[in-house]
C-alpha cells in the first residue's frame, strides 16, 4: 500500500519539476526527463495490461518485475534525474 502513495507523490513531483524547470534545464537534463517518463508511462501500461489480461502465460518472474522490481527502479533514477536538475540549478543560483 506504501509502494502506491509514493508513487503518487512520485508522478505529482515529476509532473512539477517537469512543468516548472522544463524550460531553464539544457539538453542532457531534458533527455534524462524524457528517459524518466517514458520508462513510467511503459511500466504504467505494462502494469495495467497485466492486470486487465485474463490470460496468465506469463512467469511469475515477470509480474513481480513489472510490480516491485521496475517501479523501484524508476523512483531511484527519479532520484538521480532530481539530483542532477538541482545540482545544475544551484550553479545557476
């Protein structure tokens, strides 16, 4: 239950740092924001797929990566992505 109210507050930041910064960030930062949401949005629909499939011909293996493994990926590149968009705007400060 914990895992989905962070990813809450997770997608409400990037929304924010994405509209905000968006603009004042170069390139590199950019890509790391795009890289960061298409990595969300493709595990959102993988995981929403997954669960809206009545056929289960898939390993357990891959239901755990697409519930646990990958979401706990993207937040810690989250991190990372967030890490280095403040480290660029202090040094513009």
């Amino acid at each position: 239950m914990a895992q989905i109210a962070l990813g809450f507050i997770q997608i409400m930041l990037a929304i924010a740092v994405t509209r905000i910064y968006y603009g004042e960030l170069p390139n590199r930062l950019r890509n790391l924001l795009h890289i960061y949401w298409i990595s969300a949005i493709t595990n959102g629909v993988t995981i929403g797929w997954l669960t809206n499939t009545d056929h289960y011909v898939f390993s357990n293996a891959i239901t755990v990566a697409a519930y646990f493994i990958a979401p706990i990926c993207i937040a810690a590149y989250f991190v990372y992505v967030t890490y280095k968009i403040k480290k660029h705007l202090n040094k513009q400060s």
